[in-house]
C-alpha cells in the first residue's frame, strides 16, 4: 500500500478516538495495523502530508493539520485555510488506492 494512503488512514481511525494525535500515534498505527516500517513515513507524517506544512516534495497531499509542535488533527477541507501552492493536493486518497476494508473512511467527491 502507498505511504500516504496509510498515513491517511490511521489519521482517520485516530480522529475516531481522539481529536489530536502527535506523529509517533500515526507511525506506530501505521506499524501495528500494516506492519509497516518503511523510512519514509516518517516524512510523510511530518510534511508531504501535512496541508499546513511547507510544500518542499513533489507530491503533497492535504490529509493533516499541524496545530502545533507534535500535535496533529485531520485536514478539514473548507474550514481550514490552504496556501495557494497547496491548493489543488487531494484531501483524500482515490477509492482504487484504499483497501476495501477502509472504504468508509472516504468522503464522496
């Protein structure tokens, strides 16, 4: 599965139980419930997923908000501000992408 469609789900299934998380909640859901330890999820937990971080990868997707240092929620498209250079990311990853067992988690676009 692709980093990022991971990273979107565990953001999702932690938004269930709390309203915030830090990245080492998300890794280490991403670790228990894919086995996953690939090197780079950490940067996409901290930037190439992040809406409100710098755009400095090829490949952006506004799926988080940083509210503040190790402390994360989930992107809420029209609610949150994007950057202009932000603007045109997905907010969520194409259906074909996500597992059929996460399928709920995405909104109808």
């Amino acid at each position: 599965m692709k980093i990022h469609v991971e990273v979107f789900i565990a953001g999702k299934i932690l938004e269930q139980r709390q309203s915030r998380f830090s990245p080492n909640e998300i890794i280490e859901f991403i670790r228990n419930e894919f086995g996953d330890e690939r090197s780079g999820i950490r940067t996409h937990v901290t930037a190439a997923c992040v809406a409100n971080a710098p755009t400095n990868h090829p490949n952006c997707y506004n799926y988080l908000w940083r509210i503040d240092h190790a402390e994360y929620r989930n992107f809420h498209p029209g609610r949150d501000s994007l950057k202009p250079e932000k603007k045109g990311f997905r907010h969520q990853p194409y259906p074909i992408d996500v597992p059929e067992k996460y399928r709920y988690l995405l909104r109808d676009e």
